[in-house]
C-alpha cells in the first residue's frame, strides 16, 4: 500500500511539475469564469445566486478541461517548430 501511495504522490508531482504552466492557466481562467457565469446568469437569467453558483461551478469545470487540453496541444505544436 505504501508503494502505491508514493507513486500516486511521485506521479502527481511529475504531472505538476511537466504542466505547471497550464496548470496555473486553467486555474485563473476557471476562477475568472466562476465569477463571470454567476453575474451573467444573475443578471440576464434572473437567477437566484445558489442556482446561479451550481451552473457557474459545473460549466466551468467541464471547461477548464477542454481549456487545459486546448492548452497543451497548442503548446505541444508551438514548441515543435521551435
């Protein structure tokens, strides 16, 4: 058991440190969105702020996903030709 916790630490930390970049991106853009989507939906839909804050956290989440994917193939390419 030991074994397999220290690999899950050593390849979290791996993941980390190869993708720190992206990582702290996404994090950014998923905070700023949070943010976003409650005023919007609050303003536009006429939302309560809790139904507001269940679809501004769930949306973004599925985003951020796509973002980091995103991210990685564009600087996978970019550092390709370089």
């Amino acid at each position: 058991m030991v074994e397999l916790t220290q690999g899950i630490f050593q390849t979290s930390k791996s993941i980390f440190k190869n993708n720190r970049g992206s990582l702290l991106r996404t994090l950014i853009y998923t905070i700023g969105h949070f943010a976003i989507a409650i005023i919007c939906l609050m303003l536009i839909a006429d939302v309560s702020f809790m139904i507001a804050l269940t679809d501004a956290i769930v949306e973004p989440l599925a985003n951020s996903i796509w973002y980091f994917v995103l991210d990685k193939i564009w600087t996978s390419k970019f550092s390709k030709k370089n």
